[in-house]
C-alpha cells in the first residue's frame, strides 16, 4: 500500500530488501516497514502520518513536509490523533 501511496507523487521507497520476497515479508514488522517508508520518503521532503482506526488495521497518509504543522492542527481539529512515522 505504501509503494503505492509513494508512487502517486512519483517517488519508490527503497525497502532495503526485496519486497517481493516471501521470506522478506513473512518476518517484517508492520512498524519497521513504517519507520523505513518513513525515512525514505523525509529524504524527499514528504512525510508519512498514521493515525488509529480503533481497529486491529493500520491507516495513514503522505504530504508534503512544508504542511507537516497545518496538518497537525487540521487533524487535532477534527479529532485525529496522527503522528509522523512509527505507529
């Protein structure tokens, strides 16, 4: 989902690894994979947001860096409780 969400502003996540790979992604952590998608996506100035669904999912989105403050406080105003990066 990441790659695809990353793809849309014309940018690839470097995984470090071959996503493809089922071992690769028998062993990966939901969080790890964040934090990477995270990082690599900070180095083109966007950044990754998560918030809680409540359930037993994960949600988020990406925007630009320069909105990171508005987006903070649309988001407080609505009543989402985001972060950046790690879930």
């Amino acid at each position: 989902m990441l790659d695809e969400l990353a793809a849309r502003f014309g940018l690839r996540i470097d995984w470090g690894d071959d996503v493809d790979d089922d071992d690769f992604l028998e062993h990966a952590e939901v969080p790890a994979l964040v934090n990477v998608a995270f990082d690599r996506l900070r180095e083109h100035h966007y950044t990754l947001w998560t918030y809680e669904t409540g359930e037993h999912a994960q949600a988020g989105f990406i925007t630009r860096q320069r909105d990171d403050e508005a987006l903070r406080m649309v988001a407080g105003a609505l009543g989402f409780h985001v972060r950046t990066g790690a879930l």
